[in-house]
C-alpha cells in the first residue's frame, strides 16, 4: 500500500518559465537514469527481495522516496512550461538557428500531449522504457548497479545545474544533488554490510569459483596501445573478494582457433565460395529438439 500527500518533499518553485530548459529537465524524469528508473529499479528489487529485515526495509524506503523525486521533477517541468510557448526564454532560444533546429524550445508533446505537463520520456522525447532497470533478485549485485544508477543520475544533475541561472531551479537540484550523494554512499554501505554479515557467498555466486576456468580469473590483459594499464591495483596485489590475486598478461595469445562461421544453408542465398566446405544439413524452416521429435512421431514425412 501507498499513501500519497498534498506537500512534496522539497520546494519546487522556478523564478521564471522557462520551456526550454523544461525539456532539458525531462531527462531527469524518463532518461535511463532518471528518476522513473531508480523509482521502478528500487521498487522491483524490494519486491523481489526474499529476506525480509533490513534490506528490504531499506530499499521499499529508498524506492518511496524516490517517487517522490519524480512528483518533484514533474511538478517543476509543469511549472517551468506555464504560459508556452509564447515566453521570453523561447523567443531567445530560437532566435539561435542552431538552438531552434536542436530544441525548437518545447517538446511538442508536452503541450500536444500532456497539455502543458510534464511527459514519461527523455529531453530527446523518447519514451521511458522498463529496461532500463536492474532487479536481479541478487542483493550485491542489485547494490552496485544501484550505485552506478545513483552516480549516473548525479553527473546528470549537476550538468543540469550548471545549465539554468534560476535561483528556484537551482535550489531544488541542490536538494536533489544532496540525495543522490547520500544514495551512493548509502549503497555503498550496504554492499559492505553484506559482507560483513557473512551473506555475500549466498548473494554473489562465489560458489562457482570452483567450476570457471580459475587460471583467467586474476588478469588483466593487455590489449591496448596504452603503457599504463598496469599502474593500479588491479593488475598487482590481493583482488577485492580476498580470494584471488591480481596480475597482469603483457603479451597475451589467443586461446582459440581461428573465427570463421559455419557454412551457409544453401536456401538461405549466403554468398559463399566453399571454402568451409558443405552445410551439415539444409534443414532450414524445420523444428528441432523436443517439438521436432513430437511432429517426426506424429507425422515422420512432414517438415
């Protein structure tokens, strides 16, 4: 259950309209690390989170709150867009030809669409999308693509705020910067409360550690042009899961044969001289597997 209240939870009152850096904003409501996707990220990992206590305490609070961010942002857009598109800052931005050809100040769909509000899509108009969240229903590495989100989602923030000289504008995205420097670490603690609670074997897949090829799991290789990939900790030294030990491959080889696709079904009219000899079948349009084995019994002379 959700309860929703009258006041949000920070003040958001814009100097000025300004519907060109209205849709400039839209992206902290539908990009890929708006506020939409931590919202529905958090939410769907607390649902998905099979201990109950203080995990799932901790992300049903973070994912709450974050709805409440998107209320915020939302809230602001509406209001940067009153009175559009006939304002001041529009006029400005397209008396620009290269500002009026990118923005064309507002995004149509905000006063075709949402009549003047804001719109579930990015600064670019492109809908918001369900995959960009993560929720794996494993806590670790849920965490640190939360901290990645909450990292991302920041970056963004702060280009935004460097982006408006409204005072109103940049009082709430202070307030916003604050959250998401507390969000990071937050996951960040939380990644090192796993461990410390014992529990990263049954949230991380240590267990395979005994069936993957260990001898390519402790190097970097060195693949680039560059002469300083080794100048860190990760080439040298304990890894960070204290059980293996880092090192680094100057020169490394390949380890397979030679890439080459197998050759072509011939009703499917690859060009093709031969070379890798004749196709295995030319079964193409057929069923495989189980559903094959089911129509040969039924029917043996029907492809």
């Amino acid at each position: 259950m959700f309860r929703h209240t009258d006041h949000l939870q920070f003040d958001v009152k814009p100097e000025k309209p300004d519907p060109v850096y209205a849709r400039k904003l839209q992206e902290l409501i539908g990009g890929a690390y708006g506020e939409m996707t931590v919202t529905m990220q958090y939410l769907f990992q607390g649902w998905n989170c099979r201990m109950p206590g203080k995990y799932k305490d901790l992300i049903m609070d973070v994912a709450t709150e974050e709805i409440g961010h998107v209320e915020m942002i939302a809230t602001m857009v509406a209001r940067l867009l009153e009175g559009a598109p006939a304002t001041h800052a529009t006029r400005a931005a397209l008396g620009d030809p290269v500002v009026a050809a990118v923005l064309g100040g507002m995004d149509p769909q905000q006063a075709i669409v949402s009549g003047g509000g804001p719109v579930l899509a990015d600064s670019n108009g492109v809908p918001w999308n369900g995959r960009y969240i993560v929720a794996s229903g494993n806590l670790l590495a849920d965490f640190r693509a939360n901290v990645t989100a909450e990292s991302q989602g920041r970056v963004q923030t702060a280009r935004l705020y460097h982006m408006t000289d409204d005072p109103g504008v940049k009082d709430m995205l202070r307030f916003n910067l604050a959250r998401d420097t507390y969000h990071q670490n937050m996951w960040l603690s939380a990644i090192a409360q796993l461990k410390a609670d014992g529990i990263e074997d049954t949230i991380a897949p240590n267990a395979l550690f005994d069936e993957e090829h260990g001898e390519h799991a402790t190097s970097l290789w060195h693949l680039s042009d560059g002469v300083a990939a080794d100048q860190g900790p990760w080439a040298h030294g304990a890894a960070p899961d204290g059980v293996h030990e880092n090192g680094f491959i100057p020169d490394p080889v390949p380890l397979g044969d030679k890439a080459s696709a197998p050759p072509p079904d011939p009703e499917l009219y690859v060009t093709y001289d031969g070379s890798q000899g004749k196709p295995r079948s030319s079964a193409f349009g057929t069923e495989t597997g189980l559903i094959g084995k089911i129509k040969d019994t039924l029917d043996p002379d029907k492809p």
